[in-house]
C-alpha cells in the first residue's frame, strides 16, 4: 500500500552549503529522503541564507522560502506600530 504524498514545511536556521553546525545537514538529510518518496518539501529559511542556494531547490527536491528577520516585539514594541516588519 502506497502512501499518500505530501507538503512539508521545513524549518531552520542554516541549509547547506552555509552551515554553522549539525542542523543544516540534518535538515538535507531529511528533505532528500522525503523528496525520494516523492513528498513535496519547503524549506523556510532566514533571509541571511538567501545567497546560497540550496543543491536540493537546484535539483527539483526542494522550494526555498526566505523569511525576513527582525526584531519587532522582541523588546517590548508593538510590532503593528509599523516597526520592523
């Protein structure tokens, strides 16, 4: 019995080829074999690795989503103020 596909939304921090520890590999690790199954992957990442591109989004096994950052809220101000995002 086959199962059925897909959508996964991978979360994280560093994709390779900019990895600044484990997670980056992991998370490859994990897109290729669910994308193997034939899932469809999204990796969310930060805006800070949008001049890398992943080998995965280059080879169809994944569709990179860049998320912008910033520190509204973080201290205090109420992000619909305008600040930040």
């Amino acid at each position: 019995m086959n199962a059925p596909k897909m959508n996964v939304l991978v979360l994280g921090w560093e994709y390779p080829p900019a990895v600044a520890g484990g997670l980056g590999a992991a998370c490859q690790g994990l897109t290729r074999a669910l994308s193997a199954r034939g899932h469809r992957i999204h990796l969310a990442l930060p805006d800070a690795c949008r001049p890398y591109r992943a080998s995965d989004e280059d080879r169809g096994e994944a569709e990179a989503i860049y998320l912008g950052t910033s520190d509204a809220g973080v201290h205090g101000e109420d992000p619909r103020s305008g600040g930040g995002f």
